[in-house]
C-alpha cells in the first residue's frame, strides 16, 4: 500500500482537475460538501447494491423520505414522487422512454419501432447534448428530434415556432411524443418558459420533461423560483443536487407526477426479482434504466441535515450575488463586452479591445493564456457563432474575494496579450 500510495500523489494527483477549488469557474460545478464524502465512505463500506426495497430497506424508504424534503425545498407540489437516478442524462433518457411509450400506446417495448408511427419530440437549440443522445437511445432518431428557434433575452423556445412545428407534423401524419424544456441550459443559462411550453404541451396531449440539471439547486431559493414558473405542470423534472447542491458525484434528482408511466415503460419483474409478502414496496430499479443501484440517499441526508436548507440558500444567494457583482464589473470596462446577462450566477463575456479583427481567435488565445495561469479556470462557448467565455460561481468552498479575483487575473492577463 505504501507504493501504491506513494504512486497515486506522484502520478495520480498531478493530472487530476481540482472541481472542489474555490476558483473553478468552469462548466458548472460538482460540488462535494464534506458531509456528503462522510455519507460516501459509508456507503462506500458496506458496499450494498440497493435495486430492490428487499435489498436494502433503509435505502428505499430513506430515497423516499429525502426525495420528498427535495420535492418541497424546490416548492414542487405534493402530487410530484422523486427517485434518485445516476445522472442528468439517465434521467431524461427515462423521460424520453416514457414519451415514446405512451406515445406508442405501450407498443414500443413489446414490438420495437418498425412499423410504428414515425414519433417526434420537439426542443430549443439551446438544449443539452443529453437529449440528443436520449432520442438516439430510444430508436426516435436525431432527424426526428426537432430543434426550435429560440427569442427574446433568456433564449426561450419560440412557442408560436412550437405550436406550428406540432401541428404541421400531425397534419403530415407524424407522431408528436413530447417536449423537452430547458431551465438554466449549459451555454449561457438559456431558459424556456415552462408555463407556455406546458400550455402548448397540454394543447396537444403531450409529455413535458424539464431539464434544470444545474439551476434546479437555486430552485430552493423562492426568489428564484420565477425562472420555472409553471413547472408544476410539467410531467418530469431533473436537477443534480451533484452540481450546485453539494451532494457528492452523483446524484441526479427525477421527480415524476406519475411514477406509473415510468414504471409501465421500465419496469420488468422475473421470478427472481420478485419481492414477495411486501405488497407495496417501491422497487426503485424500476423507475430507472440500470438494475443495479448505489445508495445515493444518504448523502442528501447527511446534507440537509448537516447544512439545512438555510444553509445551502445563504450559499447559492452569496454565489449568484457575487457572479452579478462581477458582470457588473466586466460591463463598466470597455475591454470587455458582457456577451450574455447573469442567469443565476452564470454568464458569459468576450474581449473586445481596439484594432483586434479576429475576435474569435483572440477570445481563444486569452482563454488558454488564463488557464494556463492557473490562478483561475474558466471554459468556452458558442454564442450565436461567437466564441465567448463563460464565467459561473457555485463551488462549496468558493468566496466573494475569489469571484471578484477573477476580473483581476483575466483583466490582467487581457492586457498582456493586447
Ligand atoms: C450537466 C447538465 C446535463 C447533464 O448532466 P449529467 O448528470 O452529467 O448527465 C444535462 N443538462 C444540463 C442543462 C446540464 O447542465
């Protein structure tokens, strides 16, 4: 062990990204809050596999009991049942299963695809790679994944786009299965309004899955609850308590109205897998894709215990607080141009100096030249064409002076390169 030890610091260390780092202001966080590591070296110890309330009782009612403090920190009505799924990804991959499904009238998983009517599932441009990959899983097929422009500030779905989209596709005998509404999408926060989204969905019988993968954290504060409005009618919700609530990686939180259709679309019983004599246990491997589940629920536990509600709100207000103060900071310098406002605590900036044609090409070579700094980690992305660089706060251990460094180091690094 002393070798292996002695290796891992020499080897391992060196080449692993520190996410828990104050000044990581990259992607989106994945934060691990003490606490939560003390619940994963536990469950890490007794190593039990929980894909059954038989196989670990306490893991299935305590995934019950802390899915519901989520459901009502996130002020989600009492109607929406939580189950914990391994990843943002997984859990709309189900959503997407789900809408097949019903779409199919339960056909989809007896016969397959061929045969069936052509399903369609509709999404801005702005949503995640994960819905994509889902609709490729599911035998919908990319072509049939139909991406809408978006309008106005927050890069919403244009719902008239929407409505138009779903009637020309059943007017030309195609089968509309759902719809996919972002909140706080990866680029630049882009975010649908869900109450319309909802509003055109119930118009047409169809499914609605929420992405909130990242901004479903800051759901806890009831200021920010604005962003979602309407969520409540929506079908399906995700959010990574992984991310900015500080439950160790992972842990994705997929809350469902109607558990049923996730279990008709999923759930599969042999002999061997029967529980018998408990009439009424949740089998929670049959709300997700994988048999096999880790005990996820502790960590939730052990931080909202630990933290409180209070005390992750008090984190996430200082987060998106400081993210703003410093927005502001860029907009006042004309360097720099603020290329997308603050959603929660993210937005995104870009270099602007005189006499700089290839702002691309620069925009890169300053990202590159901050992180190769190191003092701070940022990361990019396309905005309309335009190469930007995304600024977000939301590490555990993150303080207002490091945000605000930031404007110190890029601004400074900036002008090294002019
Ligand atoms: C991070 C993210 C995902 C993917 O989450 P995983 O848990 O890594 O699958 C999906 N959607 C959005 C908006 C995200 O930010």
């Amino acid at each position: 062990m002393d070798g292996i030890f002695a290796d891992f610091e020499l080897v391992i260390l060196p080449g692993m990204t520190h996410w828990q780092h104050p000044r990581f202001f990259a992607y989106f966080p994945a934060n691990a809050a003490p606490v939560s590591v003390i619940a994963e070296y536990l469950v890490t110890a007794m190593a039990a596999q929980c894909m059954l309330w038989q196989t670990s009782p306490a893991a299935t009612e305590l995934e019950t009991r802390v899915l519901d403090w989520l459901r009502q920190g996130l002020g989600l009505p009492d109607g929406f049942h939580g189950v914990i799924q391994d990843s943002a990804s997984s859990a709309t991959l189900a959503a997407v299963l789900v809408m097949r499904e019903r779409a199919l009238a339960w056909r989809g998983n007896a016969a397959g695809l061929p045969g069936q009517p052509t399903l369609r599932i509709y999404c801005s441009g702005e949503a995640h790679t994960s819905i994509d990959r889902a609709v490729w899983i599911a035998g919908i097929g990319q072509a049939n994944l139909v991406k809408l422009p978006i309008k106005g500030a927050t890069r919403a779905i244009d719902l008239d786009a929407l409505d138009a989209a779903i009637r020309a596709d059943v007017a030309a005998g195609l089968a509309p299965a759902g719809i996919i509404a972002c909140v706080g999408a990866t680029g630049v926060g882009a975010t649908d309004d869900v109450a319309g989204v909802c509003r055109v969905a119930a118009a047409h019988g169809l499914y609605v899955h929420v992405d909130a993968a990242w901004a479903g954290s800051a759901m806890i504060c009831p200021e920010f609850r604005e962003l979602w409005s309407g969520v409540e009618l929506a079908d399906s919700i995700v959010f990574n308590p992984h991310k900015w609530l500080g439950a160790q990686f992972d842990c994705s939180a997929h809350f469902v109205r109607d558990p049923e259709s996730l279990v008709r679309t999923l759930a599969i019983q042999p002999e061997y897998l029967k529980t018998h004599g408990h009439d009424g246990v949740i089998n929670y491997s049959e709300w997700s894709v994988p048999l096999g589940r880790r005990f996820r629920a502790l960590k939730i536990w052990f931080l909202l215990r630990a933290h409180g509600l209070e005390g992750l709100r008090a984190m996430i207000r200082d987060h998106v607080a400081w993210a703003q103060a410093l927005a502001l900071r860029f907009d006042a310098d004309p360097a720099f141009e603020v290329t997308s406002p603050p959603i929660l605590s993210l937005f995104s900036f870009r270099h602007v100096p005189a006499g700089v044609a290839d702002l691309d090409a620069h925009n890169l070579r300053l990202l590159n030249a901050i992180n190769d700094d190191g003092r701070i980690y940022l990361t990019q992305t396309r905005l309309d064409g335009k190469l930007v660089i995304r600024f977000q706060a939301g590490a555990f251990t993150t303080t207002e002076a490091d945000v605000a460094s930031a404007y110190d180091v890029v601004s400074e690094i900036a002008a090294g390169l002019a």
